[in-house]
C-alpha cells in the first residue's frame, strides 16, 4: 500500500520561495496506510510515544477538572472543539520521533519535547496563528452561551445537557455552535494538515505551507475527507474516555500524519532542482 501511494504520479508544484511542493494523488483508502504506518511507529518507541500522549491527556484532564471545580462545566465542549484547532501544533514532537525513526536516527525523549524550537521553517508564526484561532473559537462559544442561553451566567451542569436538548433556545445554541465550530474546524484542517510537518523540516515560510496544504486537501478531497473523519472519531472516542483514550489514540493520529504529510508531499529545491533528500 505504501508503496502504491508513492508510485501516485505528482501534481503541478506550488511555487514557493527557494522551494516548490509537489502534491502527491493518492487512493481512497490510503489513510488507512498512514495509520497502519503510525502504529508500527508507536510501537517502536512506546516509551516515547505512550508518554506522549500521557502528557496530553494529563493536561486535558487538568483542565477538566479545574472546569468542574469552577463550575463550568458548560463549557468542555467548546475546550474539547479548541483542542482539535490546536491539535496540529501540539503533535510536533511525535512527527520528529517518525522523522528520526524514519531517518533511523537515535531517539531521546529530550529530542523530541523540544523539535519545534529546532523546526526550519517559520513553525513559531504558524502556531501563533493557531492559538489566535484557538481564542476566538473560546471567544465565541462565550457570545453563544450569552446570547441563547443568557446573561446571567453559565447553566449549572445539571441543567445544562436538559437546556441544550430540551429547549428552543438549547437547539438554537448546539445548531449554531456546531456550525460555527464546523466552519473554523475544517478551515483549520485544510490549512494545517501537513503544514506543520512541512515547516518542521523544510524552510519555508508559513503562507506557503499553509497554501501547500490546503492544496493536498482540494486534490484529494475524498481520502482528506476520510483522515479528516477518523480524527475527528478517534478524538472524540478520546474524549469520551475521560482522555484516557488519548494516551493511546493522540500519538496514533501524531506518527500517522507525518506519514500522510510524507504520502502528499514532494519538496525540491529550485537552486539545485530534483527532490530534497529524505527530512
């Protein structure tokens, strides 16, 4: 399978500044590759990767519990939705543990916490831009609150699921947040997806990558459709575990998507022509 992926033949190449990206065609059922290809790297390192996804969920857990203790728990969808916004940025060390199993490279678990303050491309714009999405997303999820539910505070948890379910006003909030929350979800999948792999290895600038990988999503759109699809499913399965799940599931996503960014993309250099070497 990989290697039909591979073999697919390469689009026309974005032109970008000192590099060009190829956009590799690859079949329906290639997701299922890259997660098949994820898991091998999984367990190659389960130490690195386990833990990984511990430290995830940990946090994740943190902040649901400093909700409850709050009492607002109202608002953990609208963290759960954020997570997935950010998600992308938050998985760069597992892409440089398959970049350096890959390389067969010597893997430390120092090596990789720190993989995005060593990324050539302009990673740190990149994500910065995510958390502004990140906070208008949370931003928004309080206007909604307010203006279906009311000014005069977040429902208690026990009424809360009832308001949403069994009230006009509940509809109206889950219809519209969902859409709202769908719209920056796919946005910020189409323009991240590989962007981030790319800007941890190659140097290039964050538009450029952000517009590679919006590209791989408009060549591909059914294979795209179906990752965007077994992410989506697999965080929530997480999630709805009380993220214990995600110890699992977080690093699986994480190695599968350098492999999907290695599956789509071909980087050359235009001062020397022909392929970069292997990240």
């Amino acid at each position: 399978m990989t290697e039909d992926i591979l073999s697919e033949r390469a689009a026309a190449p974005l032109a970008l500044p000192r590099t060009a990206v190829a956009i590799r065609r690859v079949p329906f059922d290639a997701p299922w590759a890259w997660l098949a290809a994820g898991w091998n790297d999984l367990w190659r390192v389960p130490h690195i990767s386990l833990a990984y996804g511990a430290a995830f969920a940990i946090v994740a857990g943190g902040l649901l519990l400093g909700l409850t203790l709050a009492n607002w728990q109202s608002l953990v969808p609208a963290l759960a939705g954020g997570f997935l916004l950010v998600g992308p940025l938050l998985a760069v060390g597992l892409y440089e543990t398959s970049r350096r199993l890959e390389a067969g490279e010597h893997i430390e678990l120092g090596d990789v916490i720190g993989a995005g303050l060593r990324a050539k491309g302009q990673l740190g714009f990149f994500g910065v831009g995510l958390m502004v999405i990140f906070l208008v997303w949370l931003e928004l999820a309080f206007v909604l609150l307010v203006l279906f539910l009311g000014g005069a505070g977040l429902p208690p948890p026990s009424e809360f699921l009832t308001r949403l379910l069994f009230t006009p006003s509940g509809l109206g909030l889950l219809i519209v947040g969902s859409l709202v929350g769908g719209v920056l979800a796919a946005t910020v999948y189409a323009v991240s997806v590989i962007a981030v792999p790319l800007l941890l290895v190659h140097r290039i600038d964050a538009i450029s990558a952000a517009a590679a990988s919006v590209a791989a999503v408009r060549q591909n759109p059914k294979p795209m459709l179906l990752w965007a699809g077994l992410i989506g499913g697999f965080m929530a399965f997480g999630c709805a575990t009380l993220f214990l799940g995600l110890v699992l599931l977080f690093p699986l996503i994480g190695h599968a998507t350098w492999h999907a960014f290695r599956a789509l993309v071909v980087v050359t250099d235009d001062r020397i022509g022909g392929p970069l070497p292997a990240p």
